[in-house]
C-alpha cells in the first residue's frame, strides 16, 4: 500500500489564533450544543462567500456556535482574514468563529511528491483538525473528543440559511423525506444516529476497491447492499451528528478520501469517501429531503415545501424566510445557475469586492416582479418557481448583507447604498 503524510504536523504554525482561549457560553436559547463548521480556504471568491453564510446565520438566529475552518492560508493571508474576523464578523456575533488549519488540498504521487491539487480533500481534513485542535473541542487523554455530546453541523461555504439546522426532525410540518426512508425513521440526532441531506450520489461507491480504501479486508462496507444502502449513505452536507460521532468519521474520512481519489479523481470523491467511511463504521444516517434546495430538477431535495407555496407569495416568503407563513427549507446550495426573465444568479458570477463601501448593492427582484413573470407560464412553472425562490432569496440575502457590512463599518460621501448592481451572465 502506498505510505504518504495524510496528517501534516501543526507544529510549526499557530493555527489557532483566532480561536479564543475561553470559549463564549453556548447559546442560551437552544439547550442542545450545536456547533456549525464550514470549511473554505482563503481566496476572496471564498471569501465573499463566508461572509454572506455569516450574515445568513445572524438574520436567522442559528443557535450554537459557527465556525469557518480557513485551509492552507499563508502567514500575511493568515493575519489578514484575521483582522477582518475580529473587525466584521465577531462584532456579529460572540459565538461567529475562525479556525485555521494547514493545506490538506495536495494530490500526492506513488513518491508523496505534490503532483496536483483536490481542494475538497480540506472538508474531511479540516473537520478533523477542528474536532481535535479547536478549544471548543478537543482530544482527552485517552484521545476521545472532548464535549462528544455537542451536535457538529458540516455544511458547505455556498450555502445560505434560511432556517435553523438542528438536531430535531420530528415536526413533520418541517421534514421531507422520501416514502422509503419512513418506516421506522429516527427523528433525532443522537450518539450512533447521525443525519444528512439525501443527495442523488447512488451507491457506486460500493464497487470501488474497498479493501485497499479501507485498509481491511473484513470492512464493515463490503456488506453494504445496494438496495439497502440507498436508505442511509447517499447523503452530504449538511452533515450533522454528535461529535463523537463525526470524530470517528473524520478520522476514516481523511484516511480514506485520498485512496479513494486515486482511483476516482473525479469530483464528489471526497463524498463518496464520506460514505465509505460511514458504511466502515457501521453508522447508517437518517436522509432528510428538506434540509436544502439546490438543482431546480432533482429529486430527493426540500422543492415540494416550495412548490406548495402559491404563486403570488413565493418570492416575498423567499426573501423574508417567512417560515411562520409556509414551512421552507433550512438552506439554499446555490452551486447552479438559476434565471427568471432578466434576473440571473451564477456564484462564479458574483463580484469578489461585494463587501466594500464604495460597491453598489445587489439588485433583486420584487414580488411583482415574479408574480408577472410566472403568469402565462403553465408548462415550465415550476421550474421558473423554483428559480424564483433562488433568486429572491439569494439577491436579497446579498443585498441586505451589503447593506448591513456598510451600515456597521462605512461613513463618509464613498458609502453607495444604491441597488444598482445587477448581476449579468
């Protein structure tokens, strides 16, 4: 088998220092500890990017803490995000974090020479790192983490929340879930029972070289069945489990996600390294629908509590996350591109200066806007009102996250509070 460093050493760098040495007290309104990690590195198309998922967990009360793992900074890029951290996002919030880890993103030859880069290897590396180095957290003398009771919530950085994530999926007004997970389903997170968003991954993982992934010829995975096994590991971010839990999977997880790779070097190599892991450990999850929408055509994702929503009312639930209203979903994945008439949303699309005072807000689309473009539009409907809700959501979310970032931190004749910016292909 081949012998490469999957687990730089920190010693040389203090990758800590934004973490404070005395952790704030949890959130008092929320009696389970629920800490959300999202891992990221440290370019400014990121950048951008973290700071509207910070807003996001503001406007719509996220309990616990939230903590942005930053990958492979240098030392000047290291002190910069830094300063912006204790000068933009701390004043959010006490319990809005930074955690810095080493470069895990190396694709490494049969020699542990760096032949290229696969930056989603940071995710399983950067949540054990967190899990183990994080005073939050932390290993004992035993090595077990510490606080394994806390809910640890991995979720993308080009996510946007509209609801809290959490450790409760009982509310059946809230929860979509395929008919076939139903029967018998565990509605909360708890030791041995960890959850996730169904995603359409299937279950080749199954066929890969699993005695060489796994290091062990009697893995647990090898006796996972196809048919069976749709039910409980085709899942992704949001991840959510009890640390414990997702410390075990961390472990295999960054062990497991370069093997894999070599053969599959593809994306989603890292996911379906999460999978194997779980299936190793024996620790099938609860899939949830609803956790989140994103591909206007996919199945298995929260669109039937969008669809529902009438016509004339989606857009202004969209932007205001009316929840009260209509149950919705708890985030929007905004990895696709989504157009209705003029109004457009490409993430690769978005200015990388968003947040100065000098840069025109983000234009978004009114309610009347939406309600006049899905009038005559019986055949793709549905399709254009799931654009809709994408767009009204994330233009908004932008827009009022710009204008908070000016508000709190610009003054002077350079502070533009215009919505002019609209976003083009």
């Amino acid at each position: 088998m081949m012998q490469q460093t999957l687990y730089p050493s920190t010693k040389h760098h203090n990758y800590n220092a934004m973490t404070p040495k005395s952790p704030p007290k949890p959130s008092p309104k929320y009696a389970t500890a629920l800490h959300m990690i999202f891992s990221i590195d440290c370019s400014p198309y990121q950048d951008w990017q973290s700071n509207l998922l910070f807003y996001s967990a503001l406007r719509i009360k996220q309990p616990g803490h939230v903590t942005r793992i930053a990958s492979g900074c240098s030392e000047e890029e290291i002190a910069n995000h830094q300063r912006w951290h204790e000068e933009h996002i701390a004043t959010m919030s006490t319990r809005f974090h930074i955690h810095f880890t080493p470069k895990f993103s190396s694709v490494k030859d049969k020699d542990g020479k760096d032949k290229g880069d696969y930056k989603y290897f940071n995710k399983p590396f950067g949540l054990r790192h967190f899990l183990e180095h994080s005073p939050f957290m932390g290993l004992d003398k035993e090595g077990e983490v510490q606080k394994d009771d806390t809910v640890i919530i991995l979720i993308d950085p080009d996510m946007y929340l509209l609801r809290p994530i959490t450790h409760d999926y009982s509310n059946e007004r809230d929860v979509v879930i395929g008919k076939p997970k139903q029967k018998g389903r565990k509605k909360k997170v708890a030791h041995g029972v960890p959850f996730a968003q169904s995603y359409g991954m299937g279950m080749s993982w199954v066929d890969f070289p699993l005695d060489y992934i796994t290091g062990d010829v009697n893995s647990p995975a090898k006796k996972v069945e196809k048919l069976s096994g749709r039910l409980h590991y085709p899942g992704g971010p949001p991840y959510i489990g009890t640390a414990r839990d997702m410390h075990a999977i961390a472990v295999k997880w960054a062990d497991f996600a370069p093997r894999l790779h070599e053969g599959y070097p593809h994306l989603l190599a890292e996911m379906y390294a999460y999978c194997v892991a779980a299936a190793h450990l024996e620790l099938p999850h609860e899939l949830v629908d609803s956790l989140m929408v994103s591909a206007d055509t996919v199945g298995g994702e929260g669109w039937p509590l969008v669809d529902a929503i009438p016509d004339e009312e989606v857009c202004e639930v969209a932007m205001t996350a009316n929840h009260e209203a209509y149950p919705i979903p708890n985030l929007i994945h905004y990895c696709q591109t989504y157009k209705v008439k003029e109004w457009f949303w490409q993430k690769r699309k978005v200015p990388k200066d968003l947040f100065t005072c000098d840069k025109p807000i983000v234009q978004s689309p009114s309610p009347d806007d939406i309600t006049a473009a899905l009038k005559g539009e019986e055949k793709s409907k549905m399709t254009l009102k799931r654009n809709a809700f994408v767009l009204c959501s994330t233009l908004n979310g932008v827009a009022e996250a710009m204008e908070y970032y000016k508000e709190m931190h610009c003054e002077g004749e350079n502070v533009n509070m215009e919505r002019t910016l609209k976003l083009t292909h």
